[in-house]
C-alpha cells in the first residue's frame, strides 16, 4: 500500500470518528468498563502467579544422609541425586550447621538446644532443589529408594495440595479473562456495527465505483484500532493509581509474609502493554466483523 493511501486511511479514520461522535462515545465506553473488568483481574492474577512463583521456588527436598553413611557413600549419594533429570541444585548442610539453624530459628528460646553440640543428634543433609517445582514429588520419591538415604522430607501432602490450588486459581482466571475478553468482542462488534449500518449506503457507493474491499475496510480497520486504545485509556488510569496506592498502603503490613505484591515498576509497563493490546485486538476484531456484512453488493 502507498503511503499517500495510507494517510488517506488514516485521516478517514479519525474524521469518521469526529462525525460519529456518540457512536464513538458508546464505544469507547463499552471498551473501556469490560477492559477495566479485565484489567482488574489481570493484576489478581499476575499477583496470584508471582505469589506462587515464590512458593514455588521455596520448595526444596531435604535428604537426611544414614548416620553410618562414610564420606565416600555420602559422596555416592550426591552423584545418585545430581543424576536425575529434574533436578537442578544440590547443596551439603553438615548435622553441626543444621544445629546451629536450629538454635538461630529459636531466637532467645534456642539457648536450650545448644546442650546438643557436644552429642548433636541431627542428620547430615542435601538440600536438593528441582528444575521446575511441579517435580519435587517425583524427583522426591527417586531419592527414597537410594542407597545411604535416612529419609525424605519436602512436605508431600502440603506441596501436592499448593500445586493443585495455584493450578486451580490460574486456570479459573485466565478463564475469567478469556470470557470478560470474548465478551468485549461481541459488545464491540455490535456497537460498531450500529455505526457502519449508518453508513451502509456509503459503503454501497464505494462498491459501486470500484473500490476494493481492502480499500474500504483499512479506515474502519483503523477506527477499530483507535476505538480500543482510546478505551483503554481510562483503566489503565484507574487500574495504576488504585495500585500505587494500594502499595503504600498494603505492603508495609504483609512485609516479611510469602505475598508480596509485585513492585510498581515494571509491573505498571506490563499492564499498559497486555492492556493497550487487548484493547486494539478487540477494537479492530469488531470492526472487521462488522464490515463484513456490507461487503457483499
């Protein structure tokens, strides 16, 4: 397409939205209540993922080395461990520093354990960590049947029952997204629908005196396009201030919890983008769907 075409578009577009100023409006403002739906449950989720990814991260498998094991055998171990396709890391923590991990996470009241440093009952332990933290359970019950492995400890019936709650609340949203994003697209397409109808007799015309299909359509393409970023606009104002100040208010009451929420920037580009683009796909989507219709003369 020539660029002298495309501007020629491009002018079409906006005088076409001056000239149908309240269509525009209905529009704008159909976009702009189903993307502020959107963009509220976008930022529950994209919380809700980060909150689990954390989690997620923190589950480790704690193997507790045979206190018969010899150096050599523990050493067996660890090359039985790092073997395993899921996992990723594998740290030592001697019996002497999980006594002292002990003691510290007693605060005051650890002073009691410090009687065991001369016959410390602990274990000597690898602190084993997966590639992707869905298989712990799997990597866990491998390291069950080695060799010189006292035993296993990863919170089984905890972990298996975090990774089916996160899946259920991801799977939940993003159908909640998906559905308030379909939503958008039939509002969309028949409120502009209503505008082109209007305009039926001048896309007749065109028809008529040779116009292309592709000639007609980009100025409607490109009105959709305007229709969904203009909707997208008054949510992302909404949407960011609400989360700035819930930052400031929030975050300083659940410091040092597992939720966190995610640190205004660069959280706040992310959420323009995913938004501004959702807003474009579902303008030009309807635009296109409605035109089509009055294609066929």
């Amino acid at each position: 397409m020539k660029p002298r075409t495309l501007w020629r578009h491009y002018k079409e577009s906006w005088k076409s939205l001056a000239r149908n100023g309240w269509m525009t409006f209905a529009s704008v403002s159909a976009v702009t209540v189903t993307l502020l739906l959107v963009g509220v449950f976008l930022v529950l989720m994209m919380n809700l993922n980060n909150v689990a990814k954390e989690i997620e991260d923190d589950v480790e498998i704690r193997v507790h080395i045979d206190l018969t094991a010899e150096e050599a055998e523990k050493e067996v171990l660890r090359e039985q461990i790092g073997s395993l396709p899921e996992v990723e890391t594998i740290d030592y923590s001697s019996k002497e520093e999980e006594l002292v991990g002990l003691v510290d996470s007693f605060g005051e009241d650890g002073g009691a354990f410090e009687l065991f440093e001369q016959n410390n009952p602990l274990y000597d332990v690898f602190i084993v960590k997966t590639a992707t933290p869905t298989d712990t359970i799997s990597a866990a019950k491998k390291i069950e049947q080695f060799e010189n492995t006292h035993k296993v400890i990863y919170g089984a019936e905890t972990v298996e029952r975090l990774f089916q709650v996160f899946g259920i609340a991801r799977n939940v949203g993003l159908a909640l997204i998906l559905g308030l994003v379909f939503t958008a697209m039939f509002l969309i397409s028949n409120t502009i629908k209503i505008t082109i109808f209007a305009r039926r007799k001048e896309i007749e015309i065109m028809k008529l005196v040779g116009a292309t299909n592709g000639f007609i359509r980009w100025p409607f393409f490109l009105e959709g396009l305007w229709l969904g970023v203009l909707g997208s606009i008054v949510p992302i104002a909404i949407i960011l201030t609400s989360y700035y100040y819930l930052i400031d208010l929030v975050q300083p009451r659940i410091q040092g919890t597992f939720f966190q929420l995610l640190p205004f920037f660069p959280f706040a580009f992310q959420v323009i983008a995913i938004i501004v683009a959702i807003g474009a796909f579902i303008g030009m989507w309807g635009s296109m769907m409605s035109v089509r219709k009055f294609l066929k003369v």
